[in-house]
C-alpha cells in the first residue's frame, strides 16, 4: 500500500497516520468543518472537507469518502473505530469499488453485528454464551414471558447495538416494561434496527476482552486479554492488562474460545473477543467487535507490537507478522485511562476549549490525543480528550505511576474526568484488582452519600 484514507477523525485518526509515516505510507484526512484545525488534518499528507459537523453530513457520507479515495489514488481505507468501523455495506463498497478495507471482510462484520446471530454462530463453535432469548423479543409480553424464563436481573440489549447503547439492566417487570419501548426506540435512532433481546444479567462479573488476530491464509493468535470491567454507563474508562484475579486456568479458557470464536467465522485483520467472567470465574461469551478498539494501545504496550500496522499487513494479503501462539510474549502490566470532557460526578459532557492542556512528563507515559492546547471540544463528537496508558514491570509499579502521572497534569476551560480517577486509583478495591463491573458506581453512589 502507499496511501490510505482514514474515514474517521480526532485521536484514532492521528494514531493511524503516525503508523503510516513510519511505514513510508501518504495518508489521506477528511474532515467536516468543525475539525478544519484538529492537528488530524494538519498532519496528513492530504486533507479534504467532506461536511458540516453532524456525523451523518459528513463522517457517514460513506459514498463520499470512497469517491475521494478513489480521486486520490488510494489503494485502501482505514476506518478507525466508531463511525463507520462497523458498518458491513460501508466495508462492501470499498471492496467492490477495487480498494482495501483495512478490517474484516463485510460478511463477517454483517454476521458479527447481529448479536443475536452471533450468539448462535458462537454456541455452534462451542463457545459458552449468556443465558438469553434465541431470537428477537417483538413485545413487552413476549419479554416479560422470556425474562421469567431465563430469571431476573437480566439485560435488555439491542441486537445490532455496540458502546453500551441500548443496553439497559431490569430487575423486575416494572422495570422491563418501564424500559422496553424506550430500548427499542433508542436502538432505531442509533443504528437503524429496533430490534432487541433479552441476556441474563451476571451479578458480581467482570468483563474482560480477548484481542484476536487473523489472516487470509487462516493463521488465528490471541494477544493476550483486556480486563474493562471499570465502566460508567456500560462504557469502560479503565482498562488494564493483563486482568488481576484470573486463575492460570480461567485465562487459558479464554484464549481458547476467543481463538475458536475467530475460527468459526475465519476472521481476519483485528477483532476482540468480549467475555463476561462471573464470580466463580465461568466464562461467556457477550460478542465480537470488528474492529480495533479504543483500548487497543494496552495490548500495544505489553506485546511490543504495533496494531495498525499488523492491520494493513493483513490487508495487503500477507500472513500475521508473528503467526506462532508461542512466539507471543507479555511484558509487564499496562493500564489505560481514558480522559472525557465530562462532569466526573455526572458523566455529562462538558464542551469547551481547551485554554491549558499541560501532560507535564510524558518521558516514560503513552499519550494517545488528537487535542492540543487551545483546541475545542466540540458537542458534535465523542467528548475524549485523550489516553493515557502506563506500562511498567509490575501492576503495583504501574498503578504507583499512574497516581504520580495522573496529578501532574493539567486540564483548563472545561471539566473532566481527570479528578475522578485521581481520587479511584486510591481505593481498595482498584488496588487490590478483585473488582466488577458494579465497582465505580458503586463507589460513585457511596461518594455522593446516596
């Protein structure tokens, strides 16, 4: 490849086009007009307007961001993550138009997006899945039947749903019935599809990812897993790797079902495997993301290895630059911090310029950011600001960092969530690692003396 369309903005953008000038490979940025002066956009080699800020007149304009690929002699688009990642017509035309898609191929996307689909396909592999409806739930009196079968708390989830959205815990019928139309609307806002289904919820869980890899010529590794159970909203703001409190045996599991999970849909380029954990360390499977995720610089940092560029290695048709399991090694502890324009109490977003944006030593920390100071936050995209991933020799040696990093920074002009973790980072529960994904609510609700 020498030279690719990034069909996404901000932060992933930036990372991609940092691989790609390493590699000697032009990038190519569109941008709508709220981001004409992200640093994304200064730094590839080509920029071009696609669009007003609202994602859907400009990011999603998939006809329109293959038309420039073509224009400009692309011979492959990278979609980053979010916007149109996932989006198996999108990775269709980009095939038929005679380019790469850097990601899997359309078929799998498609199959992997419908988690209803995907749990079947999963359960025919082998691959333990969550207790739940077999099929969409059209009624509130067909879910209420299927939620008395399957048992309370359980999880009303939208089947073509991703990023937490459409997913609502019930713990009775009032709850479930009080939510069941709401879930159905917010999932045909979102992604076009009203269809829903009921899971099992698994009380004191954790939720941990498996980082897989495949290639055209059916090599499949793991890259070892993720443990994201520090969420807010279904949506994770810590992750760390490898996971603390998994016995030997549990994450060996693992590995295996993310690697046949892999195999039974012959997946290739970049995926993760997401699992639920429960307390007595069983294992379910929750989907698949197709895609590189947002967390993706924890497995970077423990591995060695640069992800984009194993993806467009893939892309051109060559084998996994390392294809034998045993050849993978760990190094070390990694965590990652995603830093929001967000209240740290509320959650709500806070746009706003940014008037200081000062990371103080970054000499032995991972800052992945599309911001610089005197930038805007604008109201029109996801409010991340940046990431901060710490690797070193130890858990305890990386959580000590972290503390020491995390309050030598400074943020201005707006709020964030910087505090939030500033104050987490020092609780028993992070510290001692044997957390779920009740543990920052928690805490929250303990905070605010609720």
């Amino acid at each position: 490849m020498n030279k690719i369309v990034i069909a996404n903005r901000g932060e992933i953008a930036l990372r991609i086009i940092k691989t790609c000038k390493r590699l000697g490979i032009s990038t190519v940025a569109v941008y709508s007009d709220a981001d004409i002066e992200m640093p994304f956009v200064k730094l590839a080699d080509e920029s071009f307007r696609i669009g007003p800020p609202p994602v859907q007149q400009s990011y999603l304009k998939a006809d329109e961001i293959i038309a420039i690929a073509i224009q400009t002699g692309a011979d492959a688009i990278h979609p980053g993550y979010g916007l149109l990642s996932e989006n198996a017509d999108f990775a269709r035309k980009v095939q038929q138009s005679g380019l790469r898609f850097i990601g899997p191929k359309a078929d799998t996307i498609e199959k992997m997006g419908d988690k209803i689909g995907s749990r079947k396909t999963m359960k025919r592999a082998g691959v333990p899945v969550v207790p739940g409806t077999e099929m969409g739930v059209a009624t509130i009196e067909e879910a209420l039947e299927a939620a008395y079968r399957i048992g309370f708390p359980i999880m009303l989830k939208a089947s073509a749903g991703g990023g937490g959205i459409g997913m609502v815990r019930c713990e009775t019928e009032q709850a479930l019935s009080q939510h069941f139309e709401s879930v159905k609307k917010r999932a045909k806002a979102y992604f076009g599809d009203d269809v829903v289904f009921l899971e099992k919820y698994i009380s004191n869980a954790r939720h941990i990812e498996v980082q897989i890899f495949g290639d055209r010529l059916g090599n499949v590794v793991h890259l070892f897993e993720r443990n994201c159970s520090v969420q807010r909203r279904n949506q994770k703001v810590i992750e760390e790797s490898p996971s603390p409190y998994l016995p030997a045996d549990a994450r060996e599991k693992l590995y295996e079902a993310a690697v046949n999970a892999a195999r039974a849909v012959s997946y290739e380029n970049a995926g993760t495997v997401e699992f639920i954990v429960d307390e007595n360390n069983t294992i379910y499977f929750l989907e698949m993301n197709t895609r590189l995720q947002v967390e993706h610089p924890v497995t970077e940092a423990i591995t060695g290895f640069d992800l984009v560029e194993w993806q467009i290695r893939i892309a051109e048709g060559k084998e996994l630059p390392v294809k034998e399991q045993a050849s993978i090694k760990m190094d070390g502890h990694a965590i990652e911090y995603r830093i929001y324009a967000e209240d740290p109490l509320t959650f709500m977003p806070s746009p706003g310029t940014l008037t200081k944006l000062d990371w103080g030593d970054t000499s032995d920390i991972r800052i992945d950011t599309g911001f610089e100071e005197g930038d805007k936050i604008t109201p029109f995209y996801d409010p991340l600001i940046a990431k901060i991933i710490v690797h070193a020799s130890s858990r305890k040696q990386a959580i000590e960092r972290s503390g020491a990093f995390i309050s030598s920074v400074h943020i201005e002009g707006l709020k964030s969530n910087l505090s939030l973790f500033k104050d987490f980072l020092k609780t028993e529960e992070f510290l001692e690692g044997a957390y779920t994904t009740t543990v920052l609510p928690q805490w929250l609700k303990n905070k605010k003396g609720v």
